[in-house]
C-alpha cells in the first residue's frame, strides 16, 4: 500500500548515500518508495559490480536517471571509467546501441534513448527523468556542498509557455508519450498502480 497525503501528494524517501539496511527494510513495510539511480544500481559486492537491470527493480521504488545534485548522465557517461562502461555495456538493453566497443563509445542520442527506454521499462512503480536527461543535456542544476553564483541557476533554454512550440521539444514529448503508453506508465495506469 502506497502512501499518500490528504492532498494526493506522495512521500518518496531519498535513501541516497550511505544508507544503513535497516532504513530500506523500513521504507518497504510502511509502503514508501526509495530511489533506483541507474548508474548507482549495482551489485558492490559481487566482482565487476555489474549493474541491476531495471526490469528487476522493486515495484515500490523511483527508477530514475540522475537527481537534482548528480551529473546530468551525458557527462557520467563521458567521464566514465572504461571499467564502468564495460559493466554498463553488459545490461541487454545498452549492448546494441554501443557496437561492442562500449570503451570507446561517445554519448549519442540512441544511447540516450537506451538508457531511457530502460528506465520506462523497469519494474518500479515511479519514474522520474530530470530535464537535461530528457534531452541528453551537460548542463547540471546543482553541485552538492559549493556556494557559487551559478550553482542552482540553471534554466530551460526556452520558457515553460513556448515549450510545445519548440521542435526539440515536442520531438521529446512525443517520444517519451510513445514510450509511457507502450510500458504502462500513461496518467491512469500510473494512478491505478498507484492505488
């Protein structure tokens, strides 16, 4: 059973970090999802670390690609070890978009969309895609524990009115509609695995 506010908002823990296992086993009996940050989703304790595949997450979780405080995932993918990029590349649904050289392999938008695509697919009730990923964007909203004139300044390169206006934009609404009703995730069947 999810849990709600009297106003139909939800509670969603963000069980970042150094997290002890007691707090997770918490969440899940009183019925609050935590986050599943892709790129944070592997088996530490098994050699090579390989990543979980979101189709295996937990239905009382957030998949998401990143928060407000991490690096857009052009750049995680950019700076990358090729360690982690060989890990990553094992997942099924990032394998063929990176041609067996996943070392070498640039941040390109079918990649983009894999990586999405994955995220809409997982088995977590929520999803949650910031902005600069929706798009494959470098710009980074927030740098944890800096005080700069920059820091939290970012902002949509067009204003929130003209959005349907804008081709990229609406080329980006229209994929992510396609992938929601494809994967269950349109507003009703949201509502109704919410309930």
């Amino acid at each position: 059973m999810a849990v709600f506010t009297g106003c139909g908002a939800r509670i969603i823990a963000e069980d970042l970090g150094v997290v002890p296992d007691f707090v997770r086993r918490s969440l899940a009996r009183l019925g609050i999802p935590g986050y599943k940050v892709f790129r944070w989703e592997r088996a530490w304790k098994t050699p090579g670390h390989p990543f979980h595949d979101p189709s295996r997450y937990p239905a009382l979780s957030v998949a998401t690609t990143g928060t407000h405080d991490t690096d857009p995932i052009a750049t995680w993918w950019d700076t990358a070890g090729a360690d982690e990029r060989l890990a990553f590349a094992r997942l099924p649904q990032i394998a063929p978009v990176l041609n067996g050289r996943p070392e070498a392999a640039p941040f390109t938008p079918a990649l983009r969309d894999a990586i999405l695509l994955a995220l809409y697919d997982s088995a977590s009730d929520l999803l949650l895609i910031p902005f600069p990923d929706v798009f494959g964007w470098t710009d980074r909203i927030n740098t944890p524990a800096t005080v700069t004139d920059d820091n939290w300044t970012w902002r949509l390169p067009w204003p929130v009115d003209t959005l349907a206006n804008q081709p990229e934009a609406s080329e980006r609404a229209a994929v992510l509609r396609e992938w929601a009703s494809e994967t269950g995730r349109t507003g009703d069947a949201a509502m109704h695995n919410a309930q």
